[in-house]
C-alpha cells in the first residue's frame, strides 16, 4: 500500500501539514481540478503521494506569483504531456522489439 504512490494514505491535515499549507489551499486545488482526493467511507479527503507532489509543485508556483488557476493548468498540461512521452517511448519501445 504504501509503496503505491496513488495509494490514499495522508488526511487533509496530514497533507496540509506536510506541505507547509493550508487545509483551505488543498481544498481549492480541489475546486481547479488539479487533485481529486479519494473520499473515505465517512467522506474526508484522502492525498496519495503523487496528488501532494502536485499540490507541492502548485504551491512554488502561486509562491512565485502564477494565479492560482493558471499554476493548475500548467501543471495539467505538463502532466499530460509526460504521459503521453511516457506512452510514445513505450510504443517505440514495442515496435523495435517486433522489429527485430
């Protein structure tokens, strides 16, 4: 479970705490779509690792002066082009090998 970095193992306060930010700020990175934190049973947010490495990345950048929405469709974007890098060089990867 907790090598899993999707795996939903930090609260809200947790998460907030770690970060250095506010529960609030985790909430509206929520509200622009950037993280969807799992619900638990009762309804409270839970954070993988890899949703705090986003909320962390979003934090330097409203630190650094981007709005708060613009820092979340940049970091969007940058995510679904490494995705889909990810996915070329596996395809490329496949095509060499039945090539050969």
């Amino acid at each position: 479970m907790f090598g899993d970095e999707n795996y939903p193992a930090y609260t809200i306060g947790q998460a907030a705490e770690l970060l250095g930010t506010t529960q609030d700020f985790l909430r509206r990175l929520d509200e622009a779509r950037l993280i969807n934190p799992h619900r638990s049973t009762g309804g409270h947010r839970r954070y993988s690792r890899y949703q705090l490495r986003l909320a962390a990345r979003a934090r330097e950048m409203v630190d650094q002066g981007t709005a708060l929405e613009a820092a979340c469709r940049i970091i969007i974007l940058e995510d679904q082009l490494e995705e889909a890098l990810r996915q070329n060089q596996n395809q490329q990867h496949g095509t060499r090998h039945t090539d050969g």
